[in-house]
C-alpha cells in the first residue's frame, strides 16, 4: 500500500531563507555569539575588549542593513523552526525596532570602547563584556521580537546580565543599589508575566500581529481595559515612569559609570518601546480610554524628575533623575496617541539614547579631570580641559532642549502635538520641563566648570589626560549635533516608525501575508 503523501505547506514555511531575512536575528544572535566566545577565553581578558568591541560593530552593521531593508521594503519577519505563525515564534522587525536597536547598539559600541579605561583587569576576569553582550542581545531581543511571550524572555536576559554589570566590584553601595534593583524589577517582571497569562487566556495567542487582527472581536467579550492597565503597570516601572520610578535613583549611581551611562542610555528606552508597541499598536482603543490617566502620569514624571534634579549635588544622582524625566517627556506623545505626537516620542528616544549615555561618560570625564562627581568638590575645569567646556555645553543644550542639539526638534513636535489635540497644559508641562532642565545643567556648568575656586593647601592641580574619554564624546556628540542641525533624516523614520504603529496593516501583513489564517 503506497505510503500517503502529507501536504504540511500550510503549517511550515517552504521556502528557505535568505540571506537578508537573516538581517531580522543577526542582532540579536551576534552579541550572544561573541558573548559565547568571551566565556571561553574568559582567563584571556586581554582579549575581551577587543573581541567585545568587534562583536558590537558587525551587530551595528546589521543593524544598518536591517533599517535600510525595512525602509525600502516594510517590515521583516522571520520564523523559528520553520512552523508558520503564531505557532511558530517569530521575530518582526519594523522601523521603530529596528532604528531602536540601531542607536542602542550605537552607544553600546562606544561604551565598550570607554570601557578600555574604565575597567580594569578585574573588572573583565569577571565578566564585564560578556554581560554587556548579553545584555544588548536582551536589548535587541526585546526590540525585534514579534511575541509577546518573548518580549518578556529577553526583558529577563538583559536585566539578569545587567544585575551582573550592577554588582561588578562588590562595594556595599552597590550591593545595596543592586538589591533596590532587583527587587523592584521582579515586581515589574511579575506584573509583565501575570498580564501576559492573562492575554493569553483572552487571545489564546501571543503573537503580537495575531492580537492586532483580533483585538477588534475581542472588546465586547475581554477586558482589554484592564488588561492594558496592568501592561502600563509594568511596563511603567520598566521605564521608571512615576510613581514607580524610586528604584533607578537609587541604583543607577552606584556602578562604574561606563555601565551607568548605558543603562541610563538604553534600559528605560525599552520600558517606553513596549508601552508603545502594546498600548498603541496592540490596544489602542483602550489607549484612549487611558489617555487622560496617561498624560497625568506623563506630566508627574518629567516634572518631578527634573525637581529631584535640582536637589542633587552628585552628578551621577542627577543624571538618574534627569532620565526618569526625560521618560516622561516620551510618555506625553504615548497619551497624546497622534502621528505627530509619536513621532516626537520615537525622536525623543533617539535624542535621548545619545545625550543621556553622552552625559554620564561626561561625568566620568569630569571625575577624572577634576577627581570628584561632587558639585562642591568640583570646579574651574575650563581651564584644565576646554574640549570637556565645549562638550559639555552642547550637551547641556541637547538635554534642555535648546538650539542646535538633538533635543530641539523632537520637543517642537510634542509641544505642536499637544496644542493641536486641545491640550495645552502638557505642552507647558514639557515647556516647564525644558526650563527646569536648563537651571539644573546649567547649574552643574557653572559651578563645575566656569567656578574657580582654589585648591587646598599642599594639593596639586590634578593632570589627568583621557584621551580615550574625549574620544568617546566626540563619537557621541556628533549625531547628537547632526540631529540638530539636520533632522529630517531622522525625523523620517520616527514618522515611518508612529505611522507603523498607528496602521499596524504593514507588520500585520508581513507575518500573514495575503490574510492566511492560523
């Protein structure tokens, strides 16, 4: 009897892939590689920057490759296992995932190559770069990720391998820095994991292109209203959004400040990706509903962020508070929910990514210029370094928003946004934002750098040179002007980016084509 031929082309993808549709998990598989690789030579740790830095270039390439091929042709997708979605699990990369993952792996780069100084043999026997290659595979994960099951696997992987980076030296500081970080991020983690159980009892799926197709059936039958309420939860504390913001001040000051200046640049970012990707893609009915409560907790978090500035005498404290407000500068365009308003939202995480990373490897320029991060310790460095003067302004300027930095546009945007939808008072709000900003840097400025002050007695003038510091702001600081004086690029694809998110048809599309059904 002739064996039955089984037709399985409507369960498993047929075609093999190609090359290109391996752009869609080079970032996320290259870190881990690399990462891989340093564990076995982990006793050659004259080797691990080298690597370390390698591994994050060819991760930025593809990263480059992947956003010019989004751009040209739409969303990407790629499935595990060959099993045709949502039973396979895939990875869908768009405009705002892919230019995420871009500017993350940017300043990753740079801070590998800060860490040339700032870690030392120590630091990399125990395992500074391969937690941070793990940690940005966590970061690319959760960027480029169409499952939303597995946006919480990689949210674990970057925070497990930043907990590592957290504790590196062992000092009580950080110890009780790590402990307020990682109690806090499990309460997220344990909201994230309990909405996701709930989703899926609603959905039965948890492909995110699947709920985009099904939410519309599901709000006379599901509580979407809830269930969105507990993903802004979480996702809020992800991204220290008040008031569940207490644990990034309290933990974001105490490791070495290259693994600051990353995580100040990037981790909060991820937290505002997913709150984008859920609440405005996923349920934006629901969104609406939310919007006023969203607004409020927007307006709460940039203002009060920026007056627990005020009140810091370390830098580093400050620069913890300085993020939480800038988070919520990107909320407003999340509760605003227009074109324009997201598209400022997407631009401000590109500004921010850089200025923010910028300025906490400033800090550590001026540490070791000036031999303190303390406002009453620090002063006259103009006179010893004014390449870190000139820096420093122009990152001051980005950060407050003003001409010609990176933070000028996307706040021109957020604060058109917000009057065109009949809501002025969040326009003050980010006007307020930008005003409290200026007085805070412009504080650290001239108290730490144009102050003179003279030395105490029989103490020399510190003649420090970091060459390898100055290069890295200068890496930075470059598209940090570039977006200032030249945003349209830029603003290009955050508009592609909001535009993806508001008429999900395109990655809806790219994971069912022609409307195949599950």
């Amino acid at each position: 009897m002739a064996a039955e031929t089984v037709d399985i082309s409507h369960a498993m993808v047929m075609a093999p892939a190609t090359a290109g549709d391996w752009l869609v998990v080079a970032p996320v598989a290259i870190p881990i590689l690399f990462g891989a690789l340093l564990l076995m030579v982990r006793h050659e740790t004259r080797l691990h920057s080298g690597l370390a830095i390698g591994g994050l270039l060819m991760t930025l390439a593809t990263n480059i490759g992947l956003l010019a091929r989004i751009l040209n042709e739409g969303p990407q997708v790629m499935t595990m296992g060959r099993w045709l979605p949502p039973f396979g699990i895939s990875f869908t990369a768009d405009a705002l995932g892919a230019s995420l993952a871009l500017v993350a792996t940017l300043v990753a780069c740079v801070c590998a190559f800060y860490g040339l100084k700032d870690i030392g043999a120590t630091g990399r026997r125990y395992g500074f770069y391969p937690f941070m290659l793990l940690m940005m595979a966590g970061v690319g994960g959760s960027f480029l990720t169409g499952d939303i099951f597995n946006l919480y696997v990689w949210f674990e992987v970057f925070v497990i391998s930043s907990f590592g980076m957290l504790i590196l030296g062992s000092t009580h500081q950080q110890l009780d820095g790590a402990t307020k970080y990682a109690i806090l991020n499990l309460v997220g983690t344990t909201l994230f994991l309990t909405a996701t159980a709930f989703l899926y009892g609603i959905f039965g799926t948890l492909n995110m292109a699947d709920i985009a197709r099904k939410a519309d059936a599901m709000r006379e039958t599901g509580p979407l209203v809830t269930l969105t309420m507990l993903y802004l939860l979480a996702f809020g504390m992800k991204a220290a959004a008040f008031p569940v913001n207490f644990w990034l001040p309290a933990s974001y000051h105490t490791p070495r400040i290259v693994t600051a200046a990353l995580f100040g640049g990037v981790l909060t970012k991820v937290g505002v990706y997913a709150l984008l990707r859920v609440l405005v893609m996923l349920f934006p009915d629901e969104r609406q509903v939310l919007s006023g409560v969203i607004a409020w907790v927007a307006a709460a978090t940039m203002i009060l962020g920026i007056m627990g500035a005020l009140a810091q005498s370390d830098i580093r404290r400050m620069l913890g508070f300085v993020v939480i407000s800038g988070v919520g500068v990107m909320m407003a365009g999340l509760a605003l929910g227009t074109e324009e308003g997201l598209t400022g939202t997407v631009l401000y995480a590109f500004h921010s990514v850089l200025a923010m990373t910028a300025l906490y490897l400033l800090a550590g320029v001026m540490n070791e210029i000036g031999g303190s991060y303390s406002l009453h310790d620090l002063s006259g460095l103009y006179r010893k370094s004014p390449l870190i003067a000139a820096l420093a302004l122009l990152l001051v300027l980005a950060v407050a928003g003003l001409p010609p930095a990176s933070g000028l546009w996307p706040k021109v945007l957020l604060v058109r946004a917000s009057i065109d939808a009949g809501q002025p008072w969040l326009s003050f709000a980010i006007l307020l934002t930008g005003f409290l900003t200026t007085v805070a840097l412009g504080r650290v400025y001239i108290l730490a750098i144009w102050r003179q002050k003279e030395a105490p007695a029989g103490e020399a003038a510190a003649a420090a040179s970091p060459r390898i510091g100055y290069a890295a702001l200068v890496i930075l600081t470059v598209p940090v002007l570039l977006l200032g004086i030249y945003p349209d690029p830029f603003i290009r694809i955050a508009a592609a980016a909001a535009t993806g998110l508001i008429d999900s048809s395109a990655y809806v599309g790219a994971v069912f084509p022609m409307g195949v059904q599950p």
